[in-house]
C-alpha cells in the first residue's frame, strides 16, 4: 500500500517550501495496555495507554526512572512489552517478523542527548552512513544528504569531524542523520540534555519547524523552562505509569 505522500511531497520537498501533504489525521503511535516487566523482576511500565496522532508535539516527561526511555526502546523495538500491543504506523511491533524491522525503523528518526556520532567521519560521511546501511543507491545519498544538511545549517561544515564542531552543530549533525530517511515520527531523548540554554532553543526552533511540516515528535526532557514556554502536549510518567497527559500543559501540574 502506497502512502498519498510522493517522492515530490517528501520532508525535504514540504521544509524547503515546494510542497505541502494534507492528510486525514490517523494515529502513528498507539500503546494499549502496556507493561514492560525485564527478567529480574523491575517493572518499568505499567498500565500504559497511550495515542499519539500524527502530527502531534508530545513532550515525555518524569524522573529518572519512571519509564520514559523503555517507552522510546519499545516504539524502535528494541524491547518488548511483556503485555499490551505497541503499535507505530499501523505495524503491531510484536508481530513483526524479523525481516520487516529496518522497514518499520526507517519510519523513526532518532535523536539522543550524546549525539553517537561517528567520530572518524565526517559531518556529511555520518548522515551519509544513515542511508548507506539501508542500501539507498549512492546516486540519491548526495543529493539527500546536502539537502538535508543545507536545512539544518550546516553546509559549510560538511567536511569537518565531530571533535571540531561544537555541541550545538553535533546535535544539529544528529537531527541531520534522523531526517535523512524522511522519516514519519522523530524520537528524540534529552537531546538539549548537554547544551547551554541558547544552543538549546535554537534546536527547540527546529524541531519545531519540522513538526509544523507534519512530522510527528517525540520528546523526552527534563528541560522543564522549554516544557512550560511552549505549551504543547504533555504525558507525565512516575513509576512507570502514565499520570498525566495533558494539552497546552507546563512541565509541573498547575493546579
């Protein structure tokens, strides 16, 4: 089955303003009645409900502990719940066979708080790497790949490694590789988690700008001033169980 986007109505075409998909809403991430329970006995999730519609900002929010990374490894199937259906893309992740993984992964950007870049590669050489694993014909890697980097503002340091850029321009590298496969959702955990305040907005901008295009975003963080500034949606995780999920919410409960 063929999605109504084309080649011409990809990420890239709809950021750089040459077209723009309207879409029935649908659900992209829908867990029922999960609990993720690991073999010593921790409980990590329990009860979870949770939909997300595509398009949607959902900021993930909580202590250290209370679950909201073992969310993001169950929605790239890197765990298994124990119990309940986790389902992205219309692909129940439990029932996946083995073969279709990378498929259902190609749809999931992936940001992390230290970057995992590759540090004897370049800039361009690790979005790049993001499309070679895939097997992408080398005749479409660098037309995505510069494009991609010209949205990210990092252009001019395509030839440079990771050690010569500073932490703002690694993330930015790190968005950079997420987006290169056009994907439909970006998980992204604490990706401000290292940066200074300044450095940490401007990222926050472009996350912004691409979920305003129709990408579905993701966001754990304890940055609870960016969290209360941008009023989005809000799911509050505490001992593994979703305790509050709220919209135009602030990072604490304002009751």
């Amino acid at each position: 089955m063929t999605h109504p986007e084309t080649a011409s109505s990809s990420l890239f075409s709809r950021l750089t303003g040459r077209a723009r998909v309207v879409r029935p809403s649908r659900d992209v991430v829908v867990l029922h009645d999960v609990t993720k329970r690991y073999p010593n006995g921790r409980v990590a999730l329990r009860d979870v409900d949770l939909v997300v519609p595509e398009g949607d900002f959902v900021f993930l929010v909580g202590p250290s502990g209370a679950g909201k990374s073992t969310l993001m490894k169950l929605l790239i199937r890197d765990e298994l719940a124990t119990q309940g259906h986790v389902v992205v893309d219309g692909d129940d992740l439990a029932q996946l066979r083995r073969r279709a993984v990378p498929r259902v992964r190609r749809k999931i950007g992936i940001v992390f708080q230290d970057f995992k870049l590759l540090p004897r590669k370049t800039v361009w050489e690790n979005v790049a790497f993001a499309l070679e694993v895939t097997g992408t014909p080398r005749s479409r890697i660098k037309p995505s790949v510069d494009r991609v980097l010209a949205l990210v503002g990092l252009t001019a340091q395509a030839g440079q490694i990771p050690t010569q850029l500073s932490g703002g321009e690694q993330q930015r590298t790190a968005i950079a590789r997420a987006l290169v496969h056009d994907p439909r959702i970006i998980i992204a955990d604490e990706p401000t988690g290292n940066l200074d305040p300044v450095i940490s907005w401007e990222l926050i901008q472009l996350l912004l700008r691409i979920n305003e295009l129709g990408v579905t975003i993701l966001m754990a963080t304890h940055d609870a001033e960016v969290v209360t500034a941008l009023r989005k949606r809000v799911v509050a995780l505490e001992e593994g169980r979703v305790i509050r999920d709220e919209l135009g919410a602030a990072y604490h409960r304002e009751d």
